[in-house]
C-alpha cells in the first residue's frame, strides 16, 4: 500500500472519530438507543483501524469484519434519515438551524464513513492477496 493511502486511512480514522463524538453531542437531545450504538460501534472499529496502523497489521479479523457491517449500516441510516430530513424541510419551506447542522454533520459524518470502510475493506484485501 502507498504511504499516502496509509496517511489518508489514519486521517480518515482521527476525522471518523472526531465527527462521530461531535454528532454524538449535537444529536444528544433527542438520541435514540440505535444512533448511540451505531456511534459507539463507529468509535471502536476506527480505533481498531488505528490500533492495526500502529502495528502494521492490515488483516480483518471477525470482529472487525461485524463492526464494519454495522457501521456500514450505521452510516446508511444516518444518511437515509438526513435525506427524508431535508426532503421534509424542502416540502415544508421550514429551515430551522438545528436542522440544518443535523442535516449537515449527519450527511459529514456518513460520507466520511462509507469512504474510511471503503480504503480499510480496500487495504486489507490487498493485502491478504500479497
């Protein structure tokens, strides 16, 4: 792997990281049992991310294979709920700001999700091939 994929992966961890605690807090008024979860489970399969950089593992083990599941999902049902979100803002005419930032670190924090599970999936079969 190119030394900046593996840059862009750690960066990518620390932003996860940062975005999800930041939608953790932004999202607390209101949060359901499955958004913490779903944040908590984005939480610990980036730090495994950062822990096998820090060792120069790059192999998936079960557990990180059934974490990057549900956060796969997580960062779909943020996405799909951020979506119907603005939909419903359009529809209504109606643009309150904590909307707006929810729409807008909702629709952050799965982007950045999908891509950081699309480089850690990349890198680790790549490296099983080798």
């Amino acid at each position: 792997m190119m030394a900046w994929e593996n840059g862009m992966l750690r960066t990518l961890s620390y932003f996860n990281l940062v975005c999800t605690v930041c939608y953790f807090l932004g999202y607390l008024q209101n949060g359901s049992r499955m958004v913490i979860l779903g944040l908590l489970t984005a939480i610990v399969y980036n730090w495994l991310v950062l822990r096998n950089l820090e060792r120069g593992q790059s192999r998936f083990h079960f557990l990180q294979w059934l974490l990057a599941a549900s956060t796969l999902s997580f960062a779909l049902y943020t996405g799909y709920g951020a979506l119907f979100l603005l939909l419903a803002a359009f529809e209504y005419q109606y643009y309150p700001w904590k909307n707006m930032v929810l729409i807008a670190s909702s629709g952050i924090t799965m982007l950045a999700l999908v891509f950081h599970l699309f480089l850690s999936i990349r890198e680790s079969l790549v490296k099983k091939d080798e």
